[in-house]
C-alpha cells in the first residue's frame, strides 16, 4: 500500500511539473464531458418545460381534432395540431359529445386564428382563441382584471374581449384597457376583461400574445366557418381519462356513422397521451445530442493516449534511473496509468463545472430552460474514467517495459 501511494504521489507531481502539456491533454475531456452534460441538460430541460406546457392546461383534458389518426403529426406547443386533409369539427359532435358521454364534465368547441387588431393608431397581431364560456376553465385562463364573456355572450355572439399582457402593453401601454373598443378584423369589439400572464412556453412563444373572444363570434362574425379546430373536454376524473377518451371516440364514430372497420376522420388525445408522445420524442432527441456529444470525450482520450506516449518517450531516461533504483514493472505502470486517470478525473470535473456555466448562460440569456440532475453527471465522470484508463493503458505498459539499460542509454 505505501509502494502504491508512493506512486501516485510521483504521478502527482510530474503533472504539476508539466501543468500546461497537462491542462491541454485535458482539453478534449473538458470540452467533450462539458458537450455531454449540457446537451442533457438541455434535453432534460425541454423535456421538463414542454410537460410543464401540457400539465398546465389541466391533467384531465382531452383533445378532439380533425384528421385521421395515422397521418402526420406536429407538436405545437400544448395542444395538438395537424396537417393534411381533413374532416371537419361541427356542432353535431359538440352536441353529441355532451349528449351522450357520461364520463365528462365540460365540453367547449375552439377555434384558433390570427388576426390583426388595431386600437387608435396602434396595431398588433394576436392569437385569436374563440371558445365557450366554459372552454376558460378548460384552457386554465385566469382573469387578472374584469371578467370573462358569459353563456348569454356565447348565445347572442356579443362583440366582447378578453385580452392577454402583450396585447394590453401593445396596444394600451398604461392605459386601463377596461372598457376600451378594439377592432378585430374590421370589427369593434368591447374589452371586458384581461388576463394573467403565462409567459413563453417551452418553443418560444409568447402566450400572452393572445386575445379569446366568443366562438360564436367568431362564427358568425369574425372569421364565418361553421367548422372548429378542435373541441376540449374534461373527463370527471383523471383516474377515468382513457376511459373517457374511448368513449368520446365511439361517440364520434356512432355519429358521423363510420362504419366498422373504417378509419375514424378524427382524434382524440388525453394529456397522458401527450405526455407520452412528447416524453419518447423528447428522450430520443436527448440520446441523439448526448450520443454526438460522447464523441468528443473518445477525441479527448485519443488526446490523453498519444500526449502520455510522448511523454513516455521524453521520460525514458527518468524511467530507467526509476528502474535501476528499484522500480518494478508494475510501479511504472501504476505511475502513468495514474497520470492518465488524473488527467481525466480532472478534465471530466472542470468539464461539468463548464456545463453548469453554460446551462447558467442559456438559462439567463435564451429562452431555453435547461436542468442539470445528477444522472449525466455521474455518466459523465464515471466514462471520463473509463476513458483515462483505456486509453492509458497502452502507454503505462509501454513504460513498463522499458528495459532500463537502453533506458540509462537513452539521449
């Protein structure tokens, strides 16, 4: 045990002797150990940012839209949009839905567009959410100031608003928006109330760029399409959400009369679903990045490796003066191949100190939320690790078996 001390103590102090040759041999394991940990930590973030979005809206929520199940698919942000060419959302399968499901308690038709808005001489250029009454709850939209529109504001296609944060500063900076008559696509609509704010999601966008007005308004009114871009509803539980799910799922088939065996011309999707989907993409999106990352850390133990042949080279006379005193095989090679785990240890620990600057950077200055757990961490040090003692090897056992006659001989 003294012998082996004794050893890394000599290992030790040759790195101090060489600390810039040391500092850049451990480059490549700092940069490569700081791509890995920060890549995860990126993907660990989104990951928890984008389920955050989702959770948000409420974990009971279900989510019909138009279109057949097995065409392509696109993540927008917490509610699921789709491309291709689709079937159409009406009135007949709101009123189906709440006619015969008994598994939820809330159903509110939507309809998504952008329009722009316009007060005084100001302009802007908003999300339109036009819902029911009840798709407030369903949505989790807060009202800071006012109130929001009423069954009675559905029924007779009031011209009423309820604006978000952006829209209120863009277009009324100080001014109480209370009260105050916009337009919206030409037409005047009275501001009743304003909502909290929510802040940028996990892709950027803002939403509290964002105005809701009636959906029937918007029917009738504002955009004249009978059709929805999909309808929420809220399963009386989170414990009965699939079953709730499946049922609605037959309840549109029944009612659009989709015969067995036909593909359904719609979809439906619980949170958990989404939750799903969003997780699987998210997890490979991780390994992909971490993967690309790792390589690095095999270009800094290529580094390590060629670096300490050198320095086995440069050493040789230093090795054989070891060996006449004494020194056995085994003593050369316990010396270097601590040097190269050194090397590592150490590089792979200011690397995760690197990750952490840059997760820090990236949280202050992007919109990008990144988490640094502790699982890439120990993933990253224990391969530096390995890494050090693999790509050690090869020199260490070089050193070993030098014999040290030609070694004393040596210039």
């Amino acid at each position: 045990m003294r012998r082996l001390i004794g050893n890394i103590k000599i290992a030790f102090y040759s790195l101090f002797l060489n600390k810039t040759r040391s500092f850049l041999t451990m480059l490549g394991i700092i940069i490569g150990v700081g791509a890995v940990v920060a890549m995860l930590s990126i993907g660990t973030g989104a990951q928890q940012s984008v389920l955050s979005s989702v959770q948000d809206i409420g974990s009971n929520l279900i989510i019909i839209s138009p279109g057949n199940p097995e065409e392509e698919e696109q993540m927008m942000g917490p509610q699921m949009m789709f491309v291709g060419e689709t079937a159409e959302l009406g009135r007949d399968d709101v009123r189906a839905i709440k006619r015969e499901s008994t598994l939820t308690t809330e159903v509110a038709p939507v309809i998504m567009s952008i329009a722009i808005v316009s007060y005084l001489n100001r302009n802007t250029q908003p999300q339109i959410f036009s819902t029911t009454e009840n798709g407030r709850q369903l949505y989790n939209m807060d009202v800071e100031k006012g109130k929001f529109y009423s069954r009675g504001d559905v029924s007779s296609s009031a011209n009423v608003a309820v604006i978000g944060q952006t829209v209120v500063k863009k277009l009324f900076g100080k001014i109480d928006p209370i009260g105050k008559i916009i337009k919206i696509s030409g037409q005047n609509f009275k501001v009743i109330g304003t909502l909290e704010s929510r802040g940028t999601d996990s892709f950027g966008n803002d939403q509290d760029n964002f105005i809701s007005i009636p959906v029937t308004t918007a029917q009738n009114k504002v955009f004249g399409s009978d059709s929805y871009d999909m309808i929420l509803a809220q399963s009386i539980s989170e414990e009965v959400i699939d079953a709730a799910t499946d049922e609605i799922r037959e309840i549109l088939r029944k009612s659009r009369n989709i015969r067995f065996g036909e593909k359904n011309d719609f979809r439906v999707r619980n949170q958990t679903q989404i939750l799903d989907i969003i997780s699987s993409i998210t997890n490979i999106f991780t390994v992909v990045i971490a993967g690309i990352a790792s390589i690095s850390l095999l270009v800094g133990g290529i580094g390590i490796m060629n670096i300490m042949l050198v320095s086995v080279t440069e050493r040789t006379r230093e090795i054989g003066i070891r060996k006449a005193t004494g020194a056995k095989n085994r003593d050369i090679l316990v010396q270097f191949l601590v040097e190269s785990i050194v090397l590592s240890i150490t590089g792979g620990i200011l690397g995760i100190l690197f990750a952490v600057l840059i997760s820090v950077l990236l949280n202050s200055f992007t919109v990008l939320e990144t988490s640094i757990t502790a699982f890439p961490i120990i993933i990253a040090l224990s391969f530096s690790t390995v890494v050090g003692l693999f790509f050690g090897i090869y020199p260490a056992m070089r050193a070993a078996r030098l014999n040290p006659i030609d070694a004393l001989r040596y210039e």
